[in-house]
DNA sequence: TCATCATGTTAGTTCTTACTAACATCATCT
DNA sequence: AGATGATGTTAGTAAGAACTAACATGATGA
C-alpha cells in the first residue's frame, strides 16, 4: 500500500465487497482510503470508472508452473497440492469474488475473467487425471473428476468464507485434508 | 400467485436476490409487481419492512421426517437421497440465499434462519454416519463426514446456481450422482 | 343506488449522493 | 525564494429515491 490510487482502490474493494456497489457511497470510499472525496474524483472521475479500475488491478493468478513441475505423482499428496492452491488462489481473490457476486449486474464481462481460475484449474487437473489413468491409479473419466473436485473444492471455500459462524468445529485444513482423504480413496482403484 | 402482497413480495425477492437491497428502487418493485408505487408503500409503509416481510415469507423448510423414514441404510442410495433433498432444500431458497449473500449486513438476525438448513442437514447426517458406523459400514469420524459432505454438496448446488455459464459440460445431475459415488466409495470400508 | 374499499395518479417534500468549482495549504524541486 | 503539483476544504448543483397527501376511479356488496 503506497500511492494514493492504491489506498482509494484498496479501499473501495474492501467496501464494495463487503457491502456492493450501490450501498457504497464515495464518501466513505474516500473516508476509509484516508483522502478526501475530492482527491477520489480527480484520480477516477467517476465511482463507477473507479469501480472497473478496481477490478482489473485485483487478480492474483495462481502459478501453475510451479505447481505442475511439483506433483509426484502420489494422488493423495497431489491432490492436496492442488486442493491448496486452489484455495489459495481463491482466497486471495476473495474480495474481488465476492465483489463480483455483489455485483453481477454491473460487470458482465469481469465474469470472464473470474472464471479463469476453475477453468485454468479444471485444464490441470484433466491433464492429471488423464495421465494418472493412464499410470493406471484410476479409472474413472477424468473429465467428470475434474468438475467434481473443482466444484467441492469451491464447496470448501466458500463454506469456510461466508458461513464461518456456522458452527462446524473443524478447521479448514483439517476438512481439506479429510475431504482430500476421502477422495483419493473414492477414486483409487480397488 | 394471488394476492397484491404476494405480488409485490416475488417481485421483490426477485429484484433484491438479482441486483441486492440497495440497488433496487421501490418504483422498480412496483413495476415488476405490477402495481402502482403507492400501493407498496400502503402494503408495507418502507422498503426496509418490505425487505424483512419477504425475508420471513419465504422460507422453505426441508420435510425431515418424511426423509428419514425413506433411509434404507445402503450408503450410496441415502446419500443420494439426502444431498438431493439438501439441494432441493437449497434450490427452493435460492433467491432468498441470493438476497442474504448480496444483503448481509442488513439482516444479521437472519443468519440464524439460513444456518438453519445446513445445521438441521448436519445433526440428521450425523446421526446418519454413526448409525453406520455402529453397523460397521465406516469407520470415520461421523462430525467430519456430516462436515464434508455438507460443505462439498453446497460447492454443487452454489457452482451451478452461480457459476452456470462456466462452461463445464456435465450436467448437475449427473454431477451429483458421481459425486455421491466418489464419496461413497471413499468412505466405505475395505 | 349508494357506501366502501382497494388501487391509481399526480404533485410535491426531504434527503442523499455523485460530481464540480474555486480557493487554500503544503511539500518538493530548481 | 519561488514555482509546481498534489491534496484538502468548502460550498454548491443536479438528479434520483423514499415517502406523503389529496384526489380520482372502479369494483363489490348491501
């Protein structure tokens, strides 16, 4: 956090994840980046360009070179690695996705851009399971375990981000690993 | 559909779930009901009671009973029965799940309502699991498997609702009964 | 036929908010 | 020291939205 475009982007993504795009007033943007509301203007002109300039800046890509050259090849291990970046990845883009789910209707084509990370993440995986398959670890299609982690995975996340009052005892690491656990074994051969 | 309440709720639920609380206007209510501005005020005096009005009406509450008399306690079979009831459960609280998620901070007391589902899901699931595990059917722990499969089949049923344009080519049914297979398979005994 | 009741219409009030203009301040650089 | 540039302050405009009051209409029921 340094310039002053920073501290406003920050600031409004904070905001308008937390509470949407209407229900933030630039006011309170300003107060909470610590500038005026002047300032805000002169940097965005607009609350909505700011709106589309916070979108774009905030994207962490997951670094899927690393992760590949990393796997061994050992589906629980593996998938415990994957499972993790996933999670990562996602969580690190929380705000931005949660300020996408606020705001559908405002940005139809960040949509694009959101569901790069399950798809990025779906490629990997098919590619995976392929060739464990074809190492004989499983059997299954691996298209059809691909969407299966993925959309649990995100199961995973999105429980443990919106719904932490719930009051599940376990940790998420416990439960990632349990459910990484009882996957493996779902999949294994015999 | 019936009375001018009643029409002035759906449509309310629909617009507040699609673009949140604050983005709608109680004109934009009124027109998608059908109805004139001043007869919504006169149903409801302000938008925020209306807002509270459709959160209470509209709660479909899972029939428990009728779900566990039907267990026949064969795994894959009540799995599938139970997380197809949590999803029809959750399908037929989408808008108003949609509403919670984009309105959060308007309704903290309704939190309580929403953790209602997964929490009823869970006490049934785990009596579920040790029922089984006293059977010998598993082994685990039955809190952790009530936990992951509560939080996985939630990543199913929120992917689709949300993510349906991700382009993933299985459909959700068959989705569901893959992963109960997986599931199933990870955590039976042998 | 007449009273009642729900609804529509229109005009208006008040408040909030996005956004602007003009001027003040203050640090930095030459 | 003086110019520059970024920021703050203050006052203000214009538009939109919640909400109200008063009156009109039209169906129902005695």
């Amino acid at each position: 956090m340094c310039t002053t475009e920073e501290k406003i982007i920050n600031a409004s993504i904070v905001l308008f994840s937390q509470k949407g795009y209407t229900a933030v007033t630039t006011k309170e943007i300003a107060k909470e980046a610590g500038v005026s509301q002047m300032t805000l203007f002169r940097h965005f002109e607009s609350k909505h360009n700011l709106f589309e300039r916070s979108l774009d800046k905030f994207v962490f890509s997951p670094q899927f070179k690393a992760l590949f050259e990393s796997l061994e090849w050992d589906l629980e291990r593996d998938l415990n690695k994957i499972c993790s970046s996933y999670q990562d990845v996602l969580y690190k883009n929380r705000k931005i996705i949660l300020m996408h789910l606020k705001n559908e209707e405002l940005n139809p084509h960040f949509e694009a851009v959101l569901y790069k990370f399950p798809n990025e993440f779906k490629k990997l995986l098919n590619r995976y399971f392929e060739e464990m398959r074809n190492r004989g670890a499983i059997i299954e299609n691996p298209e059809t375990l691909a969407v299966n982690f993925l959309t649990t995975s995100f199961g995973l996340f999105f429980t443990s981000l919106v719904m932490n009052k719930l009051t599940f005892d376990t940790d998420i690491q416990t439960c990632i690993s349990n459910y990484i656990k009882i996957f493996t074994k779902g999949i294994s051969l015999l």
